[in-house]
C-alpha cells in the first residue's frame, strides 16, 4: 500500500483489505448496471445523475480494492463534497 494510502488508513478514512475476483466483477456489474439505468427515459435529470453518481462511487470501490483498500465504514457517509474528503490532516 502506498504511503498516502497508509496515512488514510492510519486516520480511520480507508481500512486494508483484501479483495477477490468475484468482488471487483460484482462491483463492475453495478458500474454497468447503473450507467445503463442512468440513460432511462422519463427519468427526471437529478435522478439519471444520482444514479451516475453511484456508478461512480462503485468504480471508486473498484480502484481502491485494487490497492487492497476500501473506504472505513462511516467514511463513505463523510465524503459527500471533495472539501470532505480532502487528505487528511
């Protein structure tokens, strides 16, 4: 794990972990799912984009499971806006 990860790990941000094959693909296979939904019509702009947002933030999950990281538990109700989760101190 690299050193910048190691000082969001030490800060109670991300935690180690250990991933899987079968977890990444899971986790692609909402990436996918959800850019999909997000080009329904009829739906309204806020919802299309808030269902692009979570295919973001499940592609997030991916990259950092391959640094065998993953977001500590109340971390991802923290990080709402970059200024949220900008480095820590």
């Amino acid at each position: 794990m690299s050193t910048t990860l190691d000082v969001w790990v030490n800060s109670g941000s991300l935690q180690r972990h250990t991933t899987s094959p079968q977890e990444v693909g899971d986790l692609l296979s909402v990436v996918q799912r959800d850019l999909a939904a997000s080009q329904t019509a009829g739906l309204s702009d806020d919802r299309k984009l808030t269902i692009a947002y979570n295919a973001a933030l499940q592609a997030a999950k991916v990259a950092l499971a391959a640094t065998c990281a993953s977001p500590a538990s109340s971390a991802g109700q923290a990080c709402r806006s970059p200024r949220a989760c900008s480095h820590p101190a």
